[in-house]
C-alpha cells in the first residue's frame, strides 16, 4: 500500500482534501488526522471490519480500547448512556483533550470497545478532526497514529515513518498543539477515577466536579484505552534523572538529553523546555528526534507533578518501564 500524505490547512480546511479523505473512511480505510493533542490513526468507529484494520496497522493488542470521535457532545447521545455529570462535562470541557468512559450502548461494535461494556468518547479541539468527522458523518475511532509501544506522533512526518505503507492517508496540519494525549475519566461508577493524566489537569476536573479523582484498580483500568501495555518508548533506551538525585548515565557523550533545567553530564544533545506545557509539546518529538540523529539512548528529566506535569510523568514513566 502506497500511503498518500495532503497538506491541509489548519484553520481552514480545504473541501477537496476533506472528500479525499471522507471517501477513504466510507470505504473503510485508515486516515491518519491532526488533532490537539497527537494525531489519529481515524476509521469509521461503527464498523467493526474498519477498527479491525486499525489494530492491525499499529499492531495494537484487540483488547486495548479505542476512543470514539466526535464533532459535538449531541453525537455522543447514541453511542453511550449518558447522565447530568457526564454532560455536564462534556459542557464544560468539550471540545478539548478530555474523554470520558461511559456504559456503551449496542450500537457501538465489540472491536471497537476492546470487548468491554463501556466506550471512550471525546470531542477534539482542532479544526480538521472536527471538519472531517462532520463530513464523514459518523464517529471516528482512532487511537494514537503510531506503531503500538512507540512515542506517539505528533507531527505527519512521524506518522510516516511509522505507519507509511500500512495506511491509505495522512492529512498534514502541521505540529500539534498539546503534545499528549487525552486525560481519561471514568464515568461508568458513582465513582470518577482518573484512568489516564492528559491533556486536560486533574486538578480542574476536581474543581468542576467537587470530588476528588480517584486512582482506578486493576480490572476498571482496563477500560481505559493506551495505558495497559509499555507505550511512547522510542528505539534507544530512556533513563530518568530525578533532581536532587545524582545523574547517572552510561556515556553522556553519546546520550541525549530531554529536560527543564541543563543537565549535570556533558551529553552529546540537550534539548531544554522553557515549561511543562513545552516539554509535553515537545517529550516525543524529542525522543524520536534523539533516533534519527543516532544517540545510544536518552535521559529525560522527571518534571514536577501539576497540571500536565502528572501527564508527562505518566508518559515518561511508561516510556522507561520504570516504576513511579
């Protein structure tokens, strides 16, 4: 399969490059779109032959759920049962890098849900994914655009290199603005548990709801998509300083470094941040910046736990397989 990738327009979408891309989804091909936290692998989220392809592009374990797209929180009302919370939330928050975990309706297909009772829905905050839902004209699943286990993309040129040939279509927009995926609620209790830190701070859905998130066990983790499984690691080795910890690295002067503060090692790349939201920008445009220039690994440094911060440290963690 050759992979076709069209430049779009980021605030103005151009029409012939929408219906390019809405006629592959109809026929239940891949489409690979920006939204504000990483880009998408997008097929139609209700046909179960279509969300099967998606699995097999990435190489996604089938029991990993997907999220469910969508253009407005009315678009929501089929695919879930939803109550005065959760509308509330999605009133509140919507369109934005927030999903919520809802009890699933029948309509919504097996594949698509990981084999679960319950669906993930969020309403992206970027103007083509809501321009190509819109045209599609139903609910887009799609989960990271990137080969399972891999730093997530967000720029088209890392969605090539990791998904060129196993794709019908990537639609350029140009850099993301969030740089990490959705924070993750579950709603399917009384209970709100906090499944995955995100793009949306904790600390403001607390404010909003009036109770505190509380950390899901085991078996209600499972109903949150992308975080069962070793996820954003890059192909070289990532260690984590932790400051005032001492910084051990093997060889810094073939080693790169990600981080907030300059490192205490000559390493032979630093890339410094001049916040938390520019170090989520920037953590997996960095890792696989440290691949393509050829570095033996990377050190990330641990950043402070507010706001996107506990995003970062969710994705840093996974990334190193290291405990928190």
């Amino acid at each position: 399969m050759k992979t076709q990738c069209l430049v779009v327009n980021p605030w103005n979408p151009e029409g012939p490059v929408l219906e390019e891309a809405t006629g592959i989804l109809r026929r239940g091909g891949l489409v690979a779109f920006p939204t504000e936290t990483v880009y998408g692998l997008g097929a139609n989220g209700l046909d179960a032959s279509a969300v099967t392809a998606i699995y097999r592009a990435k190489g996604r374990p089938s029991d990993n759920p997907l999220i469910l797209h969508v253009s407005s929180p009315l678009e929501a009302e089929p695919l879930a049962f939803l109550d005065a919370r959760s509308r509330a939330l999605m009133s509140a928050f919507w369109p934005g890098p927030l999903t919520l975990v809802l009890p699933s309706r029948p309509i919504v297909p097996f594949e698509t849900r990981g084999g679960l009772d319950s669906v993930a829905l969020r309403m992206p905050d970027h103007p083509v994914a809501l321009a190509l839902i819109d045209r599609v004209g139903v609910p887009l699943a799609a989960p990271s655009a990137n080969l399972s286990g891999r730093p997530s993309p967000t720029d088209a040129s890392a969605v090539l290199f990791d998904l060129g040939g196993r794709i019908d279509l990537v639609l350029d927009a140009g850099p993301v603005s969030v740089g990490v995926e959705s924070t993750v609620i579950g709603l399917c209790d009384e209970t709100p548990l906090l499944l995955r830190a995100g793009g949306t701070a904790k600390e403001d859905i607390e404010d909003f709801l009036g109770v505190p998130l509380q950390i899901p066990n085991e078996e209600s983790s499972r109903r949150s998509p992308g975080t069962r499984y070793r996820h954003y690691a890059p192909f070289v080795p990532v260690l984590v300083w932790k400051p005032p910890e001492p910084c051990t690295c093997p060889a810094p002067q073939i080693w790169g470094y990600l981080g907030l503060t300059p490192p205490p090692l000559p390493f032979a790349r630093v890339v410094l941040f001049e916040s938390l939201g520019n170090y989520a920008r920037g953590l997996f445009a960095g890792f696989r910046l440290m691949e393509k220039e050829g570095l033996e690994g990377v050190v990330v440094q641990w950043p402070s736990g507010e706001g996107i911060g506990l995003a970062l440290r969710d994705r840093i963690r996974r990334a190193a397989a290291v405990g928190s």
